[in-house]
C-alpha cells in the first residue's frame, strides 16, 4: 500500500508544481492521440513519450491529471 505524505508548500510552489505536472500530463495525451492516429493533433512541435500503446500513455496521462486533481482539492478545501 501507498504511503501517505504531509507536505507544506506555499502557494507559488504549489502552483510551479501545477504546472510542471500539467505540463506532463499534456505530453503522454498528445503522445497517446499520436500512438491512436500516427498524427500530431496540432503543428505546435513537441518530443513523444517513450511508449508503445496508446492506453499506457492514456494512463499515464490520467495518472498525472489526477495527482493534479488531489493537490487542487486539498489547496481548495484550505482556502
């Protein structure tokens, strides 16, 4: 079983980690809709994830959303 943590960071460091895991998340969704079309969905330049099956990336990707869902619940039920 998973281990629980208590973290304390203030706001700009919660919301840099915000970003940085939704920066990842975005990365295995556009690397997932590559792998289902063999097209990139926009011209925006971006590196694929090393991944071979469209569901992994789509689990990896919910996996990210997520961790971003908990964290935003948590700052909101601080607010």
């Amino acid at each position: 079983m998973a281990r629980a943590y208590r973290i304390e960071l203030d706001d700009v460091d919660l919301h840099q980690i915000l970003d940085g895991l939704k920066m990842r998340a975005e990365s295995w969704e556009r690397t997932a809709d590559y792998l289902g079309t063999d097209k990139m969905r926009d011209a925006e330049f971006f590196l694929l994830e090393e991944c071979g099956k469209q569901e992994e990336a789509n689990d990896i990707a919910n996996h990210y959303r997520s961790i971003i869902h908990k964290i935003r619940s948590q700052m909101d039920e601080q607010e």
